[in-house]
C-alpha cells in the first residue's frame, strides 16, 4: 500500500472485508467491488467477473462492454474511480454507502462526464455501452427476500 511506505499509521485492513488492502482487492476481491463488477456482468450479460487485471487483458475487455479494448478500458476506469471513491470514504471517514448500487451509477456518472475527452466517433462507440447500462439501471430491482428466524409448524 503507498500510504503506508509514506509514513501512514492507519490500518492496512480493507475496512469492509478485512482483508490486506492491495489493488486487486479493492478493485476486485473485495466484496464491494466484486458487487459492483458482478451488476455491470448481469448488465452486460458477462459470462465471467473478472477477478484480476489479467482477467482485463485483451480481448475479453472489449468483448465485456461490448466495444473495442480501448473504450473497454476507458469504461472501467469509470468504476474502478467510484469503487476507490467509495473505498476512501470508508477508510478515511468510516462513511459506508447506503446503497452499493449507487456506486454503479457513480461509475457510470464518471463515464459520461468523461466522454468528452474522446474523439468524437469514440465517443458515439462509447455511449452505445452507456446506453446499455442506463437501460439496465432503469429496470435494476433487488430481489427482496425476508430472512426470518421463525419457524411455522
């Protein structure tokens, strides 16, 4: 961890799972971030979440959003920044999100906002995966199951 060849006195622990805090479990391992990657795979139709940066190479990227490697790369770089956003105010200000699936829209908030430094037909490939997502988002509902210590006899 960075923080701590700096001086930083503060926990190595990811402050949700427990785990040693390293980049790929907070980008991956991590239960958050597996949460996040496994809603942009049902999103996308992933037929796997990726669980490394190796998992990322190649084509598989551009075959997980539906665009080439480049703008696959692009995309995610948009909700590895919402998953470390959310990761520091946990860390740093002990602030849990309500609702993880905030953290997707964030991710995805990022995405557009940074759109326009692409080239214009990048941008046109690129929105074609947000619309993906948007359309997702908009039908997202969480199973709501009740979990119940009584028993009927």
């Amino acid at each position: 961890m960075a923080l701590k060849h700096r001086g930083w006195k503060g926990d190595p622990a990811c402050s949700l799972c427990g785990r040693h805090e390293t980049t790929t479990n907070i980008f991956f391992s991590c239960s958050l971030a597996r949460f996040i990657l496994s809603r942009l795979g049902n999103a996308f139709g992933w037929d796997k979440i990726p669980s490394s940066m190796g998992d990322l190479q190649g084509s598989r990227l551009s075959q997980m959003f539906g665009t080439n490697m480049c703008l696959g790369f692009f995309f995610f770089a948009g909700f590895a920044w919402a998953i470390w956003k959310a990761r520091n105010k946990m860390a740093i200000e002990r602030s849990f999100p309500n609702n993880p699936i905030d953290i997707v829209s964030s991710g995805l908030s990022f995405v557009q906002s940074w759109c326009r430094l692409l080239k214009p037909t990048d941008q046109d490939k690129l929105m074609k995966s947000v619309e993906v997502l948007k359309r997702w988002l908009n039908s997202y509902l969480p199973t709501a199951t009740t979990i119940s210590d009584i028993s009927y006899l």
